[in-house]
C-alpha cells in the first residue's frame, strides 16, 4: 500500500535536509510502528506523507497503492484515503467540531462521486462513533479542539478516522499528552479500525503505545533514514537498552 524509495526531503525555508534517503514498504494490513530518537525525522516523514509544503522532496518517490503522491495536494490525497493524525491537533475557533466533521465527510464524498450525507444518517454515525470512543455529544458542539483537554483532542481524531474510513492512517505519537486512561480509550480506537485493506503507520517515541496497539513491524529512524528493521520484539529491545548501540552502528 505504501512504498518509499530513496526519499530525499528537507525544509523549504531553509534547505536543511531532514530525508536521507528513506525506504520503507507498508502492506495492506499491517501496522508498522515508527521509532528513533528526536530529531532524527519521524515527524518529518508523516508531513510529507501528508503534502505539508513546509517541506520539498529532492529525490525519490512516495507510492500509494502503485502511484506517486508527490503530485497531489493535501486534499487530493486524503480523498485518496490517507489521513495524518497529529502530535499537536490544531485549534480552529469558530469551527464547530460538528460541522467540521460534516464539511469533511461530505467533501470527501464528492471527490468520491457519491451524494452528501443527509443530516439524520450524520448524525446516526457520528452518534455511534463517539459512544465507542466515550465522547459526549456536547463536545462536538464546541469549537474544534479549543480548549480540549489532550485525551479529548486525540479522541476527536480517532472519531475522524472512523467516520473517513481512510486506507493509510498516518499516527504521528498519538500517544503525546496521553494519561493512560485516554491512551487506552485512543488504541481501542485505532485498533477497531485495524483491517486487512487498511495500513497504519505509528510513529512514537516509547514502547508503551505499542503495548496497546501492537506493531507487525518495528522501524528505527535515524538521520532520515530507516537504520533497523524488525517485529514487535525490537520495540522490548529498544525500550530495554535505548537507541545508543543502533546508532553508533549506523553512525
């Protein structure tokens, strides 16, 4: 489903190059976890994954289901199925988290040639959803995100994939700001979603969310590119020992 060859990115701005030559492949099915130490461009990959144009690819290609997504802009790409989950949810004031979730269902289905949902089926699935995800119907009614605690502001994403049903689920450490009540509540969320025509991409910096939401695959990152490569047991590994040993050998 996701295949990246050779991919060379860095800063728009500035020209620092973040990207050095990354590969990886994601089947459909599989969820393949992200790890490495800071800085070494987990977050950077799932901006790029998304369009963000912060960042300019210099070499190589981004596959989705067999065609490059280089191409395309952010809304193209997620009324192809792909969805970017936040590390930081933005705040929109003024925008009711209900009528973001509308606008955004309805706009994916006319890129899809399908009519708007009308709004009692809407609120039949927003309903069913939030209720999985112990999200109050009052929540929806406020400004998106603003002022939500980080439990909630995760959760609304989570109800966002459910509703969009996108094929590649991009989570960029869905568990930062997470108590372990909230982080319970968000895997049994992504894990309701895990299917074997859907792909997930977990990046997170610690073994703990993979305890909830565990991995097929374990990838380590280091200075842009993919240095170790394993099953759910590197991440043990990792959480055991830390990243020293990995990146000396890759330094």
């Amino acid at each position: 489903m996701l295949e990246i060859k050779n991919l060379h990115a860095r800063i728009a701005d500035t020209g620092v190059e973040i990207i050095r030559g990354l590969n990886l492949t994601v089947k459909a099915g599989e969820v393949a976890a992200i790890m490495g130490p800071n800085g070494s461009g987990k977050s950077t990959l799932s901006y790029i994954l998304a369009g963000r144009e912060d960042y300019e690819v210099t070499e190589g290609d981004v596959l989705y289901n067999g065609e490059s997504v280089l191409e395309m802009d952010p809304a193209e790409r997620a009324a192809a199925g792909i969805f970017l989950a936040f590390q930081y949810p933005l705040e929109i004031p003024g925008v009711a988290t209900m009528e973001f979730l509308k606008v955004a269902l309805n706009a994916q289905r006319k890129a899809r040639g399908e009519e708007p949902l009308k709004v009692p089926e809407l609120l039949k699935r927003v309903k069913e959803a939030a209720g999985s995800l112990d999200i109050e119907m009052g929540m929806l009614k406020r400004p998106l995100n603003v002022g939500f605690s980080g439990g909630e502001k995760k959760r609304a994403e989570i109800l966002q994939m459910k509703l969009l049903q996108p094929k590649l689920c991009v989570l960029d450490e869905t568990d930062s700001g997470l108590d372990i009540d909230a982080l319970k509540i968000v895997a049994e969320g992504v894990n309701a979603l895990r299917s074997p025509d859907r792909a997930m991409v977990v990046i997170t910096h610690y073994q703990r969310l993979l305890e909830y939401i565990v991995p097929d695959t374990v990838h380590v990152l280091y200075r842009g590119q993919v240095v170790r490569s394993g099953d759910k047991t590197l991440a043990s590994e990792l959480e055991a020992n830390g990243y020293a040993a990995i990146v000396e050998e890759a330094a």
